[in-house]
C-alpha cells in the first residue's frame, strides 16, 4: 500500500493560512494530506490577528490588505458585509482581518473533498530529512512526543523570539516584573498607581499602550527606546502612488545606490522635490516599497549593517505608522503626562520592595539615573541575533541550514526553499515570512508577504510531483 503524500505546514499565522488556501487551489495535488500545525492553546491568525479587542486597529488601510494580490479587493468586499460603510481607506480592527483569514480557509477547505486538511495543536520542535526521501517533523503536543513523515514542509513560524534582555533575572519572570509583549500578552493586574516601562517605541509599543489603557490602567508609562522616536501618524487619504511616482534614482534601470550615505542623501532630495508638489514622505515610501530588496541586494554587508545601526529607526517610524485615531490617543496621553518618552536605554535592574529599580542610561550620556517601576514590557519584537524559534534553531544549530551574516533570518531560493551550509536548496523544506529580511530586507507586512506565497507554494508543489514520479 502507498503512503499519502503528506504536506506539513508549521505556523498558523499569516503566512501559514494563505498558503494554506492557495496549496488548496492547486488541483495538481489532489490526494494529499495537508496538516496545519499551530501552537497549543493558540487559535489562527498568529500575533497580529488572533485577538478579540476591538481597539486593535490594522495599520494598513482596507485596500492594502488583501490575502491575495490578484484580487485585490478582496478584504474590502468582506469588510463590506460586516461594515457596508467600508471605504479602501478604512483602517480595520485586526480581529476583524483575523476572521476574513478564517473564512477564506474554510471556504477553501470545503471546496477540496480530495484533500484531506487537518488543523493540529503541536509545537513542532525539528524537522530532519526522511527515510524515504522527503522529511521528517518532530514535535510535541500535550507533552507527548510525535513524528510525521511529510513530502513537502512549509515553515511560516513567523519573525523569530523576542531576545531577552541581560539584566532579566528568572525572578523577574516569575513575579511578573518582566514580560514581552508578544508571547506573555496577559497583564498581571496593576493598580493605578502603578508605573509600567516599555522597551521598545514602535507598533507593538502602540498596542501595548492601547491594550493597557482599554484594559483600565491608569497608571504612567514610560516608553525607553535608543532613539525615542515614535511611529508617525497617518494623516489623509492613503497614499497611492502611481508608476511615474518611482523617482528615477530608484529606477531598475539607474545606476545602482551602494551606500546608506547615498541611499539618504537620494531620500532626502527627493522628499524636497515631494514637498514641494505639495505631497507628503508617505508617497515616496509608498513608490519606493517593491523596490526595497532590490536596493537591499545592493548594499555590500557593511552598507546594510550601518543601516541597522543608524538609519533603521528613521526608516521603521516613517514606514510603520499608525491610524490616525490610534495616534491621538497616544499624543493625548503623552500631552496628559501619563506617557513619557526616554530616548535611552536600561544598562541593568534589581527587584527592590515589590517593584523593579532600573538604571537607565538616556541617549548621549554616560551615567545613568535610576526609575522604580511595576513592570517592564518588553515592545522590541525581535530583533538582529535574537532565536529564530522552533524549529529553525534546530536546524540551524546542526548547520542544516545557512546562516546570514547580519543574524535578521534565514536565506532561501527565490523560490523559498530553505539554502543548506552549501547554498544549495533543500528540495520540499521552504520557509516563509518575515525572517526573509536577511535577504529582502522588509518582509513584514501584508502586501509584502503576499506577493512572496505564490512561488514557495509552486515550490511545495514541485516537490510533491517529483515525489509522485519516484514513487
Ligand atoms: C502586533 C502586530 C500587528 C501587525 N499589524 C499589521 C497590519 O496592520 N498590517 C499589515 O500588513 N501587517 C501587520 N503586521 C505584520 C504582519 O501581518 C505579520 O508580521 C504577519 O502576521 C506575519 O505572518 P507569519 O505567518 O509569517 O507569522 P506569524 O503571524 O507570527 O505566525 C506564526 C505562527 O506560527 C506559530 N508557530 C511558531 N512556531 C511554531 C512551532 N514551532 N510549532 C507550531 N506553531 C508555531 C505561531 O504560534 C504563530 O501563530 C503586524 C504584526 C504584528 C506583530
């Protein structure tokens, strides 16, 4: 008797359900197994979608945010039903994108009678090559340990773990003192006399200073990160740039930009050149955003990593922003003084009394002054050199697969299979998600990620009929 040709799947976020239903689609694979692993206790839709509040907003407008390039209205049109008001311009609440997600899988699932589809709760811990050919998933669900022989693995585990900071002691963890935003996103009850830090000043800093607020804490707030620049505001109708809205510095055809030096002094004449046709930096980031892993490519290593120390926070404020609403809720806390930024960063702490002291060393200065805190939330995500996760470190730690030299991710074919310690593609094991930016720099948001889905699921699928001819 054969064996099913089995697809695996690891992550239930984003990248996970779509390529889910565009595997799905594929009439080529009729007869598979597809499993879908997503975390114990986790529903789908990952971080940024599997969420109830109403206050969490999408931070890219209704028109930008469908699952599919090709019809790109297609979160429009289900917003509608719910919201008829909806416009391309209507920021969202991200449940709301979570459920769109859900329902585009379900429909997708019951159209397939062929493909058997499974949603299953495990932590996927490695993934090793097979006995006969294609791979082998290890993990672990409700404390037992399992194996599953899969064809094809698609890993969408997401952007890796937020590194732990030097000076967290495990104390720290269990009393609560500490946690990150993303992973532990139940609060611990604070009094309103209370006063919380974040480390950290960008999107998950805003939902961590929204979350709070809508749950009651009343307390103060203070936002540490090295520079102290927050997200700008999106102000006005969305930015929609045409072809001949690309500058020609930035055209395929130019003369490539080898040096942050250069690529900021292109911006910097060319925001000018904006302004002065009465237009704001959001189109030029807009016209420039395809372009970005091309100008990426460019820069030798060097380039790329001055970029990450003295550019990144300009270009991540300016690039995330936030809705307007969202915005004036934290300028009003901020003119309340209930929310206090601190261009700086904490050298060093110790539990004192039932509180946390913090050293915190501000922004240009050698000595550090001291700040009693309840508790500090970790805003970071993750950043250069942190962990990739489950089960990438495995894989990285027995040099199955190749490191990047700036630590941002993983490196792959175009396609998205996974490049062993040679360079050389694993047949059927791809990756897929924000840990692209080692070689893409931005892969972060919805129509960046969707663009990549159609060529790692042809990637899965070749996979799958080279296997069939062996067989
Ligand atoms: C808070 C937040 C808000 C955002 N808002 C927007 C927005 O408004 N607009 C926009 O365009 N983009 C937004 N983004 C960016 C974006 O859409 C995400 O980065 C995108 O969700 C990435 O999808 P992903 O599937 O690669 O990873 P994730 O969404 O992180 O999903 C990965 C999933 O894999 C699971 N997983 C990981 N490891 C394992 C394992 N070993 N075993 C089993 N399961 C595992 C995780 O539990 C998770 O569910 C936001 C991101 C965040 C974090």
């Amino acid at each position: 008797m054969t064996r099913p040709t089995t697809i695996a799947i690891v992550g239930g976020g984003f990248c996970g359900m779509v390529s889910a239903i565009r595997l799905l689609q594929q009439q080529k694979i009729g007869g598979t197994h597809i499993t879908l692993f997503e975390r114990v206790g986790h529903g789908l839709g990952g971080v940024a979608y599997d969420i109830e509040s109403e206050r969490l907003l999408l931070n890219v407008p209704a028109a930008g945010m469908s699952a599919f390039e090709e019809e790109p209205e297609d979160f429009l049109n289900f917003l509608r039903t719910i919201s008829p008001d909806a416009v391309g311009g209507t920021f969202a609440p991200r449940h709301v994108y979570g459920n769109y997600l859900r329902a585009r899988l379900q429909t997708a699932i019951k159209a397939r009678r062929d493909i058997q589809f499974e949603i299953r709760a495990a932590e996927i811990l490695d993934v090793l090559p097979g006995n006969a050919g294609g791979w082998q998933v290890r993990g672990e669900s409700f404390g037992l340990a399992f194996e599953l022989d899969a064809t094809a693995v698609l890993l969408t585990t997401g952007p890796g773990i937020p590194a732990r900071p030097r000076w967290v002691t495990d104390h720290m963890l269990d009393s609560g003192h500490y946690r990150d935003a993303w992973t532990q996103t139940t609060a611990p009850s604070l009094d309103s006399t209370a006063t919380v830090a974040t480390i950290g000043t960008g999107l998950t800093f805003v939902d961590t200073v929204i979350t709070l607020r809508a749950g009651g804490f009343k307390g103060h707030i203070v936002a540490l990160s090295r520079h102290g620049v927050l997200p700008q505001i999106e102000r006005g109708p969305p930015a929609i740039p045409t072809p001949s809205d690309i500058p020609e510095a930035f055209q395929p055809e130019a003369l490539p930009i080898q040096s942050i030096r250069q690529l900021i002094g292109v911006f910097r004449q060319q925001l000018a050149m904006m302004h002065a046709a009465g237009r704001d930096f959001r189109m030029l980031i807009a016209a420039i955003r395809p372009l970005i892993p091309k100008l990426w490519n460019n820069l030798p290593l060097s380039e790329r990593l001055r970029f990450l120390r003295h550019a990144r926070h300009l270009w991540d404020s300016h690039r995330h922003r936030v809705p307007e609403s969202v915005g004036k809720h934290i300028e009003a806390d901020i003119a309340a003084g209930t929310l206090q930024l601190i261009a700086g960063r904490i050298t060093g702490a110790h539990a004192h009394a039932g509180t946390l002291e913090l050293a915190v060393r501000p922004r240009g200065q050698t000595t550090t002054i001291p700040l009693r805190v309840t508790q500090v939330i970790n805003c970071t995500g993750a950043p250069a050199g942190a962990p990739l996760g489950n089960p990438l470190d495995a894989l990285k730690d027995r040099r199955d697969i190749q490191p990047d030299h700036l630590g941002l991710g993983v490196l792959t074919d175009q396609a998205g299979q996974l490049l062993n310690d040679r360079g050389q593609p694993h047949v059927g094991l791809c990756y897929v998600g924000p840990l692209l930016r080692a070689q893409d720099w931005e892969l972060t948001a919805v129509p960046e990620l969707r663009r990549r889905l159609p060529s790692v699921v042809s990637a899965i699928c070749s996979a799958i009929e080279a296997h069939a001819r062996m067989a």
